[in-house]
C-alpha cells in the first residue's frame, strides 16, 4: 500500500488512498511515510545556505526562509489537526483564518537559519510520531470536516498532509533550482 520510488533524484513517498482489497494504511505503514517524508524534508533543509534563505518562491509573498519554515512547522500543524479528527471532531476554518494562523507561525522566523529550522523541526516531529505511535488503530478511521479537504478520516488527513508536504518540498527545490 506503501511505498517509494526515485524521482528526478530523490526518493518520494507514494502513498495509495485505498489498497485494492480497500483497506486503509495501517498506524505502522503511515508512520514509516512520515518519517521518510522527514527525512527527505530535513535533507532539503539542512542543505540550505544562509544565502538561500532570501531567495524567492513561485509564491511572490514567500522567500525560501517562509517556505522552509512552513516545512518545518508542518508536523506540528498535521497533528493539532489529526488529534481533533482522531476524536472524530471538525477542523474546519474559513480560509482567511488558516491563512492568518500560518501567517501568525511563520513571523517569527523572519531571521532563521537553516539549522534553526531543523531544530523546529525535529522536535515537531518527534511529538507527531510520538502521538501516532499511541494511536489506536480504530481512530485512525474517525474524521471530520477539514478546512479545504471536506470530510476526512484521520488517516486520509495524514495521506493527505504527507502529499502537502511533498509538494511544498517541490517547490522549495525549484526555488533553488535543485532536482
């Protein structure tokens, strides 16, 4: 259900929604995504220079430093939003407030590093692994409403989240016109 394969030079995780005899990824299988997500992720950030940092994005309003701190803080948000939907609750928001809250953690690394971003994280992650390592199978099938997703389990949100944070490390290595 899960597994890699070699693009344009680095590994990227393709994670099928639905195996064929339908079944979900178990708490094992989406673990192992995760991680190799970040691990790729860290290998990209800990490969930026400090000159790297004011360069632009395809995103006008986002130099390398915001898209790479985004990429930091992204297992922290993947798992405020996870713990709701384990609970079977909604996450959802109306546009301009998810904006206003990834606008509201970035700010403050107007000035980071790449080895600041690292250390952010690192320790997101450990919490979001923590966390799914204590995750009961069953909850992995509740969900709720997300903000620009619809309804999703818990473990289509995570799918979901691991494709998100693919993406944005796409757009981080055309920024640096990397492969």
């Amino acid at each position: 259900m899960l597994g890699g394969d070699a693009t344009a030079g680095h590994t990227t995780t393709a994670i099928a929604l639905v195996a064929k005899d339908h079944t979900m990824p178990s708490t094992t299988e989406l673990r192992d995504a995760l991680q190799q997500i970040f691990d790729e992720n860290r290998t990209l950030i800990a490969d930026l220079s400090p000159s790297d940092m004011a360069r632009p994005t395809a995103n006008p309003r986002w130099k390398v430093r915001q898209l790479a701190a985004h990429i930091a803080e992204d297992d922290g948000g993947t798992l405020y939003v996870a713990k709701i939907l384990a609970k079977g609750k909604n996450a959802k928001a109306p546009t301009f407030v998810v904006n206003l809250a990834n606008w509201w953690s970035l700010r403050k690394y107007s000035k980071a590093q790449p080895a600041d971003l690292l250390a952010v994280m690192d320790k997101k992650h450990h919490e979001l692994a923590q966390w799914l390592d204590a995750l009961p199978e069953e909850a992995l099938q509740r969900g709720g409403e997300v903000s620009g997703m619809g309804h999703v389990t818990t473990s289509g949100f995570l799918i979901e989240n691991c494709k998100h944070s693919q993406e944005h490390a796409a757009e981080l290595r055309a920024a640096l016109a990397r492969p």
